[in-house]
C-alpha cells in the first residue's frame, strides 16, 4: 500500500508543477512525467489494476457518447485510410524487427513483439508465450507510449496551433444526474460483459459499445463531465510512468535507449503517413496525425478529445491496428522468424 500511497502523491506534485508552469495537459503529462522521474531516481512505486482499469471505462463512455447517427454516418467515407492502417504496421515490423534484432542485439521473439504497436498486456503474454525477454518488451512498449504521447502534443501546437487548455467536457455540475447515471451503469455493464466474452481493450471498447447503443436509443446528450475525464488522464499518466518502477541501469542502457530510438523511427514514420494521407486529400492533418500515431488507445483518445477533433475517426483507427496486430500476431510472427533468423 505504501508504493501505491507514494504513486499518488509523486503523480499529484507532477500535476501540481505542470500547472504552475503552464505546461500542456498538466493532468495527463504531469503524472507521467512525476512518476518516470521517481522511478529512475529508485523511488517504489506502483498502480492499482482494477483502479486504472475503471478510469480507463470513462474514455469509452466519452468516445460511445460522440457516437450519434451523423457520425455513424460518415464512417464509410474512413474506408480509404482504414486501408492505409495495415500497410502501415507492415511498415512497422519490416523496419523495427531488423532493427532490434540485428542492430539492438534481441532475439528474434524479443524483436518481434517489442515492435508490434498493439497493446502492452496482449504484447507481453503473446511475446512470453513465444519465449521473448518480458521485461525489455514491456519497457519498450512502455517507452514507446511515454515518447509518442509527450511529443505529441508539442506537435499539434506546433504546426495546427491546437489549444490543449481547453477542458475536455462540460463541468459535472451541467451534466443531468440521471444522464451521469446512466453513463456509470453503461460504464460498468459494458466492461464486465466485455471481459466476460474476452474482448481485447474491453475497459475501453466494453463501455463504449453500451454507451453508444444508449446514445443512438436518444438516452444520453453528454459526454462524461470534465473532472471525470481529467480523472482519467491522472491515472493512465501515473500508470504510464509507474512501470519504469525498479528499472535498473542496465536495462536504462539497453531497453530504454532502444525504446527511444525506434519512438525516432515511428515518428518519422508516422509523419510520412500523415503527409501522404494529407496532401492526397483523404483527412484533415490533425485527425490523421492522432488516428496513425502508435501511441496507447487511451492516451489518443484524451488528446482527441481535448482539442476537439473527430474522435470516432480517431477511435477507428486505433481499433483496427490493434486487431491487426492482435489477429496477425502468430502467422507473422512465422513469417517473419523464417526471414529474419
């Protein structure tokens, strides 16, 4: 209890200094950065799963809630950068399995699954199962998340001039009480029966799927309040930067420095993707920078939302790269091991 007393207040400093600073998305960065800093300097830290697990339902409660009949209505026009978000992971694999493999000096399995932008949890048991070093996968993946969400913003200020001070939502005090209500019954409904059919991202997707069924039904016109969304960022940021707790120099050597090398490489890629889909006309720069970026669901989904841009566009995007990493996983892992090794 002690490690999880101490997540807390480290995470609540970050938010505190971000905002004295004005830095941008103090309760999203702040704990992020408070808690990797704490954990390099040795301080014991850690989350609570099913807590982080629950402040994540809040994020598919929002993005169900944006889910009315004119946005299902524009999702066949999303079919030509759907096409683009396969070929894109296949660019990932081909560039960042040599590169961990015969530059970094992984395993193969190691290789594979540390460059796989899927989910962590899905990544690691694939990868364990495979027999790669969980440790190095977890904390490139965890790398991976941390830069790719930090530059971010940065980028979107930079070249769309995006406002992230705006608040996410309505303030809790204009949301009905019967409408919060039911976003909490769609929230909890919608993950257990999402984990009981073993659905992948099921405290995301789970509450999402219910609350959009309730939205289309004409049951909800809001989204979840500001501070339940800021709630959120506070902990997906403190669970980012928790799992670098107990990192020793070795693997800040080996792991964190490969981890930011290939962040180098996805931006780079990324930012080609978003320049090609972009000056062919298929969607606005800022949503297909969010939609293609291969940061964590979640933490895309907050940016989406703070700077208003298309969060089903985002949201759809993501889904299908994790699909197609998740349902591709063993047949390339095959392929892959035959032209690598």
């Amino acid at each position: 209890m002690r490690e999880v007393l101490l997540a807390f207040a480290v995470a609540g400093c970050g938010v505190v200094v971000f905002k004295i600073l004005h830095l941008p998305l103090p309760w999203l960065l702040g704990p992020m950065s408070a808690c990797l800093v704490a954990a390099l300097a040795g301080v014991p830290m850690r989350g609570l799963k099913t807590l982080n697990d629950s402040m994540r339902t809040i994020l598919g409660v929002a993005v169900g809630a944006t889910l009315t009949p004119a946005v299902l209505a524009t999702f066949p026009a999303m079919w030509p950068t759907l096409l683009l978000m396969p070929i894109m992971v296949a660019c990932i694999g081909l560039i960042g399995i040599p590169y961990f493999q015969r530059y970094c000096g992984y395993d193969f399995p190691t290789a594979y699954y540390a460059t796989m932008p899927g989910g962590l949890q899905d990544m690691i048991i694939f990868g364990e199962e495979a027999g790669a070093n969980v440790k190095s996968v977890s904390l490139i993946h965890a790398t991976r998340v941390m830069v790719i969400v930090f530059a971010l913003p940065f980028l979107l200020i930079g070249i769309w001039d995006a406002d992230l001070s705006n608040p996410p939502g309505t303030p809790a005090s204009g949301v009905p009480l019967d409408e919060m209500a039911l976003m909490v019954v769609c929230a909890f409904v919608g993950w257990r029966v999402a984990d009981r059919v073993g659905l992948f991202g099921a405290s995301i997707l789970g509450p999402m799927i219910a609350t959009a069924a309730v939205t289309l039904a004409g049951g909800l016109q809001n989204r979840p309040p500001t501070e339940a969304i800021w709630a959120a960022q506070f902990f997906i940021g403190m669970a980012i930067g928790t799992k670098y707790a107990g990192i020793t120099f070795a693997e800040v050597r080996r792991d964190l420095v490969a981890g930011l090398g290939f962040c180098l490489i996805l931006i780079i890629l990324t930012l080609i993707f978003v320049e090609v889909i972009y000056g062919m006309g298929l969607a606005p720069g800022m949503e297909t920078l969010l939609a293609f970026a291969p940061g964590g669901q979640a933490e895309l989904t907050v940016l989406a939302l703070i700077v208003g841009a298309d969060v089903a566009f985002v949201v759809a995007h993501h889904v299908l790269r994790i699909v197609v990493v998740i349902l591709g996983a063993p047949i390339a892992a095959r392929l892959f091991s035959q032209r690598f090794d």
